[in-house]
C-alpha cells in the first residue's frame, strides 16, 4: 500500500478584473481579467511558479540527504504559450546555485529535480520542458 498526499485549494471570482485563490493560512489575487493585469499571477504563470517551486523545495528536500552545500538558489522560467489547442508548449528553466560544490555534484543534484518533482514530472509528459543547473556567479 501506498502513502498518498492529499491537497486543496479554494478559487473564488471576485469580479471581472480578478479572482483570489486560498489554502492552508495563504492566500493569492489571482489575474482572471480577459484584458489581463500586471499586480497578479495568470493562469500560465502559476504553472510556471508552481514549477519553480517545486524545483526549490526539491533541492531543499535532497540536500541534506546528499550532503550538498547549498549556500543560494534561483529559478527562471520562459513560457511559450499555443494557441490551438491552448496550451503551454515549451518551458525552459534555468537554475542557478550558489555553491562550492564540484560540477559532478551540481549534475546528481539536476538528475534529482528531474526525477523526484512532483509538479516536474507531472508537466513534463504534456510540454516540452528543458532547462540547465549551473554554478552561480
């Protein structure tokens, strides 16, 4: 028998220029306005920061079990949004950390985030997601 996790979330319209979106004690506005707005996330861009996310708290998770130094860590994502059908059809990520680990290191702990993010693995079979973790400056 497997252990399964279980989560929620709550959306709700606010009017037609926005929507808020809750779980747990954290709440977000959210951009369901069809014109679009700069002061939240759309759609598309909470699956990207879901994304990043997850490759955070992933590295976050096996660090201490490699032993990996880990002293700063970033995300970026590019988006690239199909129309027909609408869907996202590529994500590139790049992850930098600030480290003084070997490459060797920094490539195991890459292969990590490729195989145990949950949001990673869940995106990848749909979308064309590539990306690089490298050293940072």
């Amino acid at each position: 028998m497997t252990n399964k996790m279980t989560f929620k979330v709550n959306a709700s319209r606010v009017d037609a220029h926005g929507s808020t979106l809750s779980c747990k004690d954290a709440g977000l506005v959210i951009d369901t306005d069809l014109q679009g707005r700069k002061d939240a996330f759309n759609p598309a861009e909470l699956l990207m920061g879901a994304l990043a996310a997850c490759i955070i708290k992933g590295i976050e998770r096996v660090t201490p079990i490699l032993k990996f130094d880990l002293q700063g860590l970033e995300v970026e994502i590019h988006g690239v949004r199909q129309d027909a059908p609408p869907k996202m059809e590529s994500m590139e990520y790049s992850i930098k950390v600030k480290t003084s680990e070997s490459d060797q290191r920094l490539a195991l702990l890459h292969d990590n985030v490729r195989k145990f993010g949950t949001v990673y693995n869940t995106i990848a079979p749909g979308t064309e997601l590539t990306g690089t973790l490298t050293r940072a400056d």
